[in-house]
C-alpha cells in the first residue's frame, strides 16, 4: 500500500478512535468519522467498505499494539515480577483507560465482544504463550519452581491471567488497577521461586 494511503488509513483509524469513544459505536456515521478525519467520503469508502471495516481493523491495531508492548517487557533486562508487571500492565491499562475515559464503554463493549471475539481471543492466546515461554525460561534458570507446585509453565500463566481479569470490576480506577496488577504478580512469582537450601532446611526441620 502506498505510503499516503496508509497514512489516510490511520488518520481514519485515529479519527474513528475519537468519535466511537465521544459518541459510541451506534450514534457515529462513516460521515461523522469522514469529517472528523478530515477526508472525503470517497476517500473513507477508498479505505474501508462499512463502519464494521473501521471498527475491526480499529480494534485489531489496538490488540496489535498491546502485544507489541507486553513482548518488549517481557524480552526487557529486568527481574521476572518487574518484566511480567511491565507486560501485562502493557497489554491491558490502555483498555482500562479508555473503559474510564468513554462514557460509552459499556456499548462499546458490547459491539467489542459482537464484531471482534475472535481478534480478542487471538490476543489473548498469543500473551498467553509469551508468557508461557517468559516463565519456561525462568523454570530452566532456577528462578521459581512449578514442579513443586504441580503447575506447567502454561496453566501458570493461565492462573495468573484469572486472577488479573479479577483486577478489572467496575469502577476500578487506573492507579487502583496498576497496584493491584503490581502486588498480585508479586506475591505469585514469590510463591513460585525454588526454595533455597537454608529455607528447605527450615521447612525439614519443622517437619520434624
């Protein structure tokens, strides 16, 4: 695609972006995201063939985006609780963000669920295996121990993303949302380290 069709694209993407979160999905024509763009209805229908066409590729850039940031946290020089933190904070505080900013969110939701299931789904998975290999890294390195706990590197990360979808109720403030995210990854990735030989000591001796 040439270079000024794909920067009318994302001027349409941004466009759309600002008129379904100020008005929500229903009440925004192709015109209203036309005008907002500052394009020709021609030009809009050059680039997309309905208000679905603009809704999903809209969706699919920000679920693009979001794993883009959760893979550089993760591959980033830091801790484990520090990259996992980074990662999943990347992948879901913008959509916790815009939840609070829109007073559409409900609805936007909705048509979310409606018309990008499967684009969310695929995001979903593809985190999941990041993860997965993030903490089947940190296994091999001695970092944590799932054996122990009788956890594979996938239902670890499975567990883990439970209890952060957990984080999200209604009304949840971003602040609120990113220490939340913070202490729950925490507190799992120290119940999961290998236990030293002093502390494995400790625990014999208690046995006894």
């Amino acid at each position: 695609m040439p270079r000024e069709a794909i920067a009318t694209r994302e001027r349409i993407l941004d466009a759309a972006f600002v008129r379904f979160s100020r008005y929500g999905y229903r009440r925004t024509s192709m015109e209203d995201i036309a005008t907002e763009a500052g394009v020709s209805r021609a030009a809009l229908y050059l680039q997309f063939r309905n208000k679905e066409e603009i809704f999903r590729s809209l969706a699919q850039r920000m679920q693009e985006g979001a794993l883009a940031r959760a893979a550089a946290a993760l591959t980033a020089e830091a801790p484990l609780a520090d990259r996992v933190v980074a990662a999943i904070l990347g992948k879901g505080l913008h959509f916790v963000e815009i939840t609070l900013a829109s007073p559409h969110a409900s609805e936007l939701l909705d048509e979310t669920n409606r018309l990008c299931g499967d684009l969310v789904g695929e995001t979903e998975r593809r985190f999941l295996e990041q993860l997965t290999r993030v903490l089947r890294r940190a296994v091999q390195a001695g970092e944590i121990d799932l054996g122990g706990h009788g956890l594979g590197a996938t239902e670890a990360g499975q567990l883990l993303l439970r209890a952060v979808k957990g984080l999200k109720g209604p009304g949840v403030s971003v602040e609120e949302f990113r220490k939340g995210v913070d202490a729950l990854v925490r507190v799992f990735i120290a119940g999961l380290r290998a236990p030293t030989p002093a502390r494995g000591r400790q625990r014999s001796t208690a046995r006894a």
